[in-house]
C-alpha cells in the first residue's frame, strides 16, 4: 500500500493556558498542504522500518536526524495498530521531505497514514472513536492527520472539529537549515494568564476562514519568541508580506514560515524572489479534501498525477 502523508500549516496559533502537567492549551485552525512525505507498507513477519530521503527534499542533512527505530512515531503507530488489524508485523517505508523541527507535522502526518494504512490493510472494524483514540495516544497532532483537510484544533490538538477551509490557495513555504525544538519553544513564550478561546466565535460571525483573515488579527503566539532566537524566521515572514501574500506567519513552533496568495502567478513571483534571494522554497497549495479513507493505490497514483512537489 502507497499513500501520502501530507504537511500542515498552522493558521494562527493561540495559547490559552498552561495546564499542570506542562502542555499549554492552544487553539489553531490547521491545514493540509498538497506536499509532503510518502508512505509505504507491506505485510511482513515483524515490524521494519526504512526512511529514504526524497530527491527533491529541501535540507537533506535535516532528514538524518529522523529515528530509524522504536522512537520514531510512525513506528510507535505501527506496533498500536497491528494488534487491532490482526496483523503480525508491517515492512513501513518512508519517503521524506518534510524536515523535522519545522512546524509542519511530518512526524505526525506519517503517524496517521501508517496508522489507517495499518488498519485499511486488516480491514479492522473499529469505530471512528476507537481510531481516534489510538492516534491521540500517539500524539497531539496525529488525530488532526486522520482526517486532513481544515480543521479548529483545541485542547492540546486532540479535540478536531472540520470547517471550511481554503482549498486551492496557493501557498510558498520558505524553509531554514535548522530545527526548533517545541518544548523550548513553548517555554520561551511563557504564556501564565488564562486567556479564554476566540477561533470558533470568529467562524460563527464571519463565517469562514479567509473572512476571519481579512477583519481579524489571527497569528501564532511563538513567533515572537522563536523569531527572538532565529531572525531568519522574521525576514522570511516579511519577505513574503513584501511578495504579497494576503497572510504570512510561522507554523507550529517554527521553523518553516508560509505566505498565502491570491493566485498562482503572485505565489510563483514570490517564490523566484525568495529563491534569488537564498532561501529554500516550496510551492505548493493549501488542501480542503479529508484524508480518504480508502488508502491503497489508487489513491497514491491519484495523488502523483495532481500533486507532483
């Protein structure tokens, strides 16, 4: 079985409150992006994992500090859904490109393909629920990888709720030659008041999400703190404002900046711009269609036709 493992951006990210147990509670509308890893499983008598570094993935040296073993989550997905798909053991391969440290969610994105791949290879009978609570076990982002497309993101990312997105947008990632590390970048942040959520009352007055980003101030609450630490993450976001994207910010806990466009040609001139300029460039469009549910190759050959990085 072949299947995709999509990036995310994070549009906005708010945090609410820092619970006890040190998780910070957030609110983000996230999205999939039309790039990212691919996937590959075949039935075997134990659990194998191979991660080959894509052709065409940007900061290759990135890509060696991916685990090759137990510590990697698509791993850990692998080893919870082979009881429930009444598996023995799973051959799983992983195509990179999405660096890790960038706020893109590939770790998480591979997590959840191998996870329904598992599941769709053993034809397993679980309820959604059931599904949903072998990937919050995973981690905070893999319950948003099930599904893809747009979503309100809250609690510590187990709690999804699909909305309308904007499919279609075109999108520049400029990617950086290092990793920012989440838990520290959390700290520096140092959110202690309690702030209560704005994300899903802004949807019920404006409707949709672009609405929002036209009368509404929606950022990402790490930027400042992580920008702190790395300038390159602020010139890159103003060189996209520059470009003329109608939004630019970090995703996640950074590093990887995005700008939105309004077409394909402005999006494309400010990828030349930044490319001339020495930063590492990806064109690419947001994604509104959920994660299939059907994920054999059919599916992959579909993708490669549409989605080509």
């Amino acid at each position: 079985m072949k299947l995709p493992a999509p990036a995310k951006v994070n549009i906005g990210l708010r945090l609410l409150a820092r619970r006890p147990d040190a998780y910070h509670e957030l609110e983000s509308f996230v999205h999939t992006l039309a790039w990212g890893d691919e996937v590959e499983l075949e039935r075997a008598g134990e659990v194998s994992l191979q991660v080959v570094t894509a052709p065409d993935a940007p900061y290759p040296q990135l890509l060696e500090a991916v685990p090759r073993d137990g510590a990697n989550l698509a791993w850990r997905a692998a080893v919870a859904a082979l009881g429930a798909a009444g598996m023995s053991g799973v051959a799983v391969r992983l195509i990179k490109r999405i660096p890790p440290g960038a706020g893109l969610g590939g770790g998480s994105s591979d997590a959840a393909a191998v996870l329904q791949g598992i599941l769709a290879l053993g034809r397993a009978d679980l309820s959604d629920s059931a599904v949903n609570a072998l990937a919050a076990g995973l981690g905070a982002d893999v319950p948003f990888f099930l599904q893809g497309g747009c979503a309100l993101v809250e609690g510590i990312g187990e709690r999804v709720r699909r909305v309308p997105g904007l499919g279609g947008t075109p999108c520049v990632l400029l990617l950086h030659p290092f990793a920012v590390s989440t838990p520290r970048a959390y700290q520096a942040a140092n959110y202690t008041l309690t702030r209560a959520p704005e994300y899903g009352q802004y949807l019920s007055s404006h409707g949709n999400l672009r609405a929002i980003l036209d009368r509404e101030t929606i950022d990402n609450d790490l930027l400042e703190a992580v920008a702190g630490a790395h300038p390159e993450i602020a010139a890159s976001r103003a060189a996209l404002i520059r470009a003329g994207a109608f939004h630019a910010s970090m995703t996640g806990s950074g590093s990887a900046v995005y700008g939105l466009f309004d077409s394909v040609e402005d999006a494309h001139r400010a990828a030349l711009e930044a490319s001339a300029e020495g930063r590492a460039v990806v064109e690419t469009e947001l994604r509104q269609d959920a994660r299939p549910q059907d994920r054999g190759s059919m599916h992959r050959q579909r993708w490669e036709s549409e989605h080509q990085p």
